[in-house]
C-alpha cells in the first residue's frame, strides 16, 4: 500500500487514525475492553481540526485561500466513498429493509449526503426511537459535526485575519472554553443536543485548530525528552479512554477530556518513541490510511447484521463483520477514494460535478421516502403488520422525558360524564392502554390514561437516571399530580397500576436506581426496593381511602430477541433465509420462546410489588409474566401477529392477550363499588 509521499505527511498521525477506527469498530462489535471505543471518534475530532484547521489558517495567512478550492477539496474527500456506501446500503435495503426501514434508510442517505445528519438523529431521538443499531447511516452524524464546522470556520479566521496569532489564538481558545462550558452544563438538561450538534462539539476540533496555529511557526519539532514524555502520557490517555468509560458516562463532557488531551499530546509529541516507533509502524499507517472508508463501511454492515437477526448478534459474529468491512475499506481506497481525490479539474467543474451527482441522488432517495419504502416489493400484510405495531409505540398520551404535566386532553381524559376506569404508570402502561380502553367502553366507561416514560406509578420514590438528569425530579412531580387528579376525581372508580418494575436494577440500566425524590441518590438496591415497596403502598393507600378500587400488575417478561422484528422479518425471504443462517433458532421457536431467550423480572422486585399490593385489604394483584410464561417458555407471538412492539413493550395485540378476562369491570358490579 502506497503512502501519500507528501513532505508534511506525518505517518504518525495515520497511526493515531488507525487507533481512532479500530476502538470504535470493535466497540459497536461489543468487544468488552474497549467499552468505551466511541471515544474514537473525539480523537478523529481533534486531529480533523489540527490537519484541516491547520491549511486553512496557513492559507488565510498566504492570502491564497479560496472557498470552492476548499469545498472542493472537501467533496473530493468526503463524498465518492460516501456515495458508494450509500448506493450498496440503498441496493441491500432492496431486499434487506422493511418498507419503515427503507424510508429510514432513504432520509438517514440525503441527512448524510447535505451534512445534517447530526441533526436528523438529533431529532428522531425520544423514547421510541428504532433501535440506533439498525440505521445504516447512525455513523455518519460525526461528518455532519465536520461539515458544519467547516461551513463557519473559514468565515472566523477570514475575519481575524488581520489580528496578531496571539490574538487569533485567545480567539479561538475562548470559543473552545465556550463550547466546552456549554457540553458540561448542558449535559444536565439536553444530553441527546449536547452529544450530536456541533455547538458542543465545537471544542474538539477547535482544539486541534488550536495546537496547528500554535505550531505554525515553529520551525523544529519537540526536543526528544519531553517529547517523549508527552508521547507516552498522550497513548496512556488515549489507551484509557477506550476502555474506562462506558455508553452511560456522561459524553461528551469531562470525560472527554481523556481522548482529547491524550491526541493533543501524541500531535505534539512528533518524534516520540511512541510517535516513531508504534503510530508510524507500518500496520498502523495501513489502517490509518483506509480509516476513512473502514468507519464508513462497517456500520451498514453491523447494522444489517443486526437486522437480520432476532437475538442480539454475538461479538464474534460482529468482528467477522469487522474484517470484512476492513477488505471492502481497503478496496474502496485504492479504487474510490484515490482516484477521485487525485483528479486534476478547475475547482468550480468539482463542485457542480459533485453538486449534480449529489442532487441525483437526492432525487433518488427522496423516490423513496415519498413512496413509503416502495411496500409493494413485499406481501401486503407486512405494510399492515408494521402499521399495527407501530400504533403500539407511545402515543400523545405518554408524556417524555422533561414533562411534569399530565396531559389532560379529551384524548387522555376521555370525559362524557360516564364513570372512569384510570391507567397509571410508565410505557409499560402506556402498551396496555388500548386494550383497557376497549375494556372501560365496553363496560360502559370513560378511559383515563396518565403514563409517563420511565417512571413508574410511585408516592414517596422516583426513579434516578444518569442518562437523563433531572429525570427523578420531573417523575416524581408528574405522579404528584398525576396521582392527585385520579383521586379527587369522584368518577374515577378502578385504577390499574402499572409499570416497568425491574427496569432500574436490569443489566442494562447502568446506575438507575429508586431514590427518594427530596434525596435523590442511590444508597444501594436493598434500600431502593424497600423504598419502591413502601412508595406503592402509600400510592395504594391513598387511592383506595379516596374509594378507589385498585388493581397492580407486575411485569411481563422482557426478551433477549425482538418479536416485532420476527414479525417483520417472517414477511421478507431473503431477510428470513439469512436469519436462519446466522440463527436458526427463532425460526423454530413457534412463537414461545425458551426461559434462557427471556430475562424474567428481578425477584426481589416481584415480591417487592407483590408484599405491595397485599399490605392492604382489597388490592387486587395479577403478575403478567405469568400470563405470557410457563416452565416451557414465554410467549412472544400468537397466531402470526406479534404480542410486542420490542423486546419488551407489548403491542396492541399483546395487551389484549395480557389483560384478556383479567378485568372485570361490568357496570353492575362497579355500581356496587
């Protein structure tokens, strides 16, 4: 593999490339040590802005930039490899993609291609979102970040171009501190802004920036001592930021500090031992080199893998992805990006070239988002199947993450006068909503619904998550109210509770936990159970003393597969033959899946819930897991159509198959009440 013989290449800094690409390929791969690989990206950041930042202060100082020379050489970069990838993703989705999937596939390309994709993802992000892991272009929102900083960074030196270097570098350090307060502040209140848009992002590469205008002048490199020292410090940072963190830590904010400093340090320290002999080896260079293409291509791969599965897909399944990905990376150098990153046209002839190739395939793609994902490639009932779930998911009526209010719209609070029947909880509950209002109008009743994401029906505790500060004071405060409005309500004459129990202490949940909302930190699962228990009495008390009857359901069983996948899936030959390749047992499962495919509530939190509702007299009491389980297993589908929208929300279905002859709720007997 040729190397660029430029003389201001630095094989070192591919070598750090190369670092940057594979933490991040074998982390989404699940490789446990670089349970922090992400951090990948952070170094690509910082060394984007030391190479990129670097030419365009040098040539604003030379008097010889010029914007469509820059943007040209920009699109030459970023756009034949990202075009080839889009195109292959776009052909598999032929075959491969759902018609959702599809159209998801078709505006994930155009936020890619324009440079949005930050954005997009940005947006779409709220609790119901698709699994991150199946959009083929997730990773292209880093190059969104690039593209917007190089959109407004040229503007910013042009405009201190006059201005002394030190100037220009208080400048640019004071717009870096800036963008650094604002990702440590706002992580607190938007996390999902804070991690893709570009004015917390900012930092990173204005730190690059930064160190190249620091150094423009210098004529020789580091002396050996303290280069090293910087050298060995920089791959010590850089080494523990792939593997001290994990995708609950709070990013990008302190944390970020590691892989940061750390590339800083090996950009400074050129003539290191580490710089000379590790990074500047030559099977770093290589990777370096095809780093680009490599973290384009394994993604749509990962990411169809994961398609195409029920059940997780192994690490070692994902790192077979990995190499293959690497070889179609080093194909996609040698024969896409070199050619076309050398060819010799006027700058203005590449920018309409790329401008109409791009406007094509906008127009190509935009085809299929307006026709829904061109549904006729397969069955009709598959169109319907994916409607049917997704009415599953969420609803008006299922207030996000921030909401404090209970939405009290004739959607939530069906009021004609009629008695009510009151559904209170998390999503959970929200999934049950459906089948309980077919329940309360056919018994003759009003519905009211106040569900919550991740927040279950509790009095006196509330559930803290790391991931979305200030979650436990807006939970406990929604319930307040919540609680409030269905107990002085006369009319309301049943109340189901409901929730998510287990969610705070399940593998995945990181540092959830119950706290108290006037204290909230975690002082252990113990004191967090007890504490649940004692808040669902108090809610049940003051329910019933309002002369409520009240019913608590327990939790249905959450699944290691997705059965609104194998729903989908059941619909796309290619999709299924692939899956039984890869793995064959859902396909024998029949719709029951086997106990080691589920993971079943906590028992210390059953019997939590369950003490809970017997405390006091006339509680009624159901547990869903046992309505969908047996020894043999657990039920995730029924006569073709799926019980559940994930792996553990149930569907339209799968609430009336749970709370099918459960509740009893003929007019007379509730007149009784």
């Amino acid at each position: 593999m040729a190397l660029d013989p430029s003389p201001r290449y630095r094989r070192d800094i591919d070598g750090l490339r190369a670092i940057a690409v594979t933490a991040v390929v074998l982390f989404h791969a699940g490789l446990y040590p670089l349970k922090s690989g992400f951090t990948g990206v952070d170094i690509f950041f910082v060394i984007s802005g030391f190479l990129i930042g670097g030419i365009v202060y040098r040539d604003v100082g030379a008097g010889r930039f010029r914007f469509d020379a820059f943007y040209a050489r920009r699109a030459a970069r970023i756009l034949p490899a990202l075009m080839a990838v889009i195109a292959s993703v776009t052909i598999l989705g032929i075959v491969l993609a759902s018609p959702q999937d599809y159209r998801q596939i078709a505006i994930g390309a155009i936020a890619a291609l324009s440079g949005w994709s930050n954005i997009l993802f940005w947006r779409q992000v709220n609790y119901f979102s698709p699994d991150a892991h199946l959009d083929p272009f997730l990773m292209t929102w880093s190059l969104g970040v690039e593209e917007q900083f190089y959109l407004l960074f040229p503007f910013l030196l042009l405009a201190l171009r006059r201005l002394p270097r030190p100037v220009v570098l208080g400048a640019i350090g004071a717009l870096c501190l800036g963008s650094f307060m604002l990702a440590v502040i706002g992580m607190g209140h938007w996390p999902t802004a804070v991690f893709y848009l570009l004015p917390t992002r900012a930092w990173e590469l204005g730190a690059g920036t930064f160190l190249a205008i620091a150094r423009a002048g210098a004529t020789a490199p580091l002396p050996a001592r303290p280069a090293n020292i910087l050298g060995f410090t920089g791959i010590g940072l850089v080494g523990l930021s792939v593997c001290l963190f994990n995708e609950h830590t709070p990013f990008p904010r302190l944390a970020a500090l590691l892989p940061v400093g750390g590339t800083l340090a090996l950009l400074l320290a050129e003539r290191s031992i580490v710089n000379r002999l590790i990074l500047s080896a030559r099977p770093f260079v290589g990777v370096g080199l095809v780093s680009y293409s490599w973290y384009l291509w394994h993604w749509p791969l990962m990411a169809f893998t994961w398609l195409c599965m029920a059940q997780p897909a192994r690490p070692v399944q994902l790192v077979v992805v990995a190499f293959v990905s690497l070889g179609l990376a080093v194909l996609s150098w040698r024969y896409i990006e070199q050619p076309f990153r050398h060819v010799r046209l006027p700058s203005r002839t590449v920018l309409l070239r790329y401008g109409s190739a791009t406007a094509l395939c906008g127009v190509a793609l935009a085809a299929i988002y307006m026709s829904q994902g061109f549904p006729a490639r397969f069955n009709p009932a598959l169109a319907k199947t994916q409607a049917s779930l997704t009415a599953g998911r969420g609803g008006s009526c299922l207030a996000n993450y921030g909401d404090a209010r209970p939405n009290t719209s004739f959607a939530c609070v069906h009021d004609t006068g009629r008695l009510q029947i009151a559904l209170l909880g998390d999503s959970h509950a929200a999934a049950l909503a459906p089948a309980l209002s077919r329940i309360a109008r056919e018994g003759g009743y009003d519905f009211v619904q106040f569900t919550k994401s991740s927040c279950p029906p509790l009095l006196g505790a509330t559930r803290l998550m790391p991931q979305h500060p200030g979650h436990a004071a807006t939970c406990a405060l929604y319930n307040e109210r919540a609680i409030s409005l269905v107990a002085h309500n006369p009319e309301v004459q049943l109340v189901v509770l409901t929730g998510y129990w287990s969610a705070p202490y399940e593998t995945d949940a990181s540092d959830d936990a119950y706290v108290d909302p006037t204290h909230p930190v975690d002082d252990g699962v113990v004191a967090g159970i007890a504490r649940m228990q004692a808040a669902l009495v108090r809610t049940e008390t003051i329910l019933t003393h309002a002369g409520k009857k009240v019913i608590v359901l327990g939790d249905v069983p959450h699944f290691r597969l997705d059965p609104a996948r194998e729903a989908v899936t059941a619909f796309m030959p290619v999709r299924a033959w692939i899956e039984h390749r890869l793995d064959p047992g859902p396909a024998r499962a029949g719709g029951i899946a086997p106990l080691p495919w589920v993971i079943p509530p906590a028992p210390a939190i059953e019997n939590a819930v369950h003490a809970a509702a017997t405390t006091i007299g006339g509680i009624t009491y159901a547990s869903l897991y046992d309505r969908f389980c047996t020894p043999q297993g657990c039920r995730f589908s029924r006569e073709s159509a799926s019980l559940y929208v994930d792996s553990q929300h149930l569907s339209g279905a799968g609430g009336e198959f749970a709370l099918n002859g459960l509740i009893d709720v003929a007019p007379s007997t509730m007149a009784d009440k």
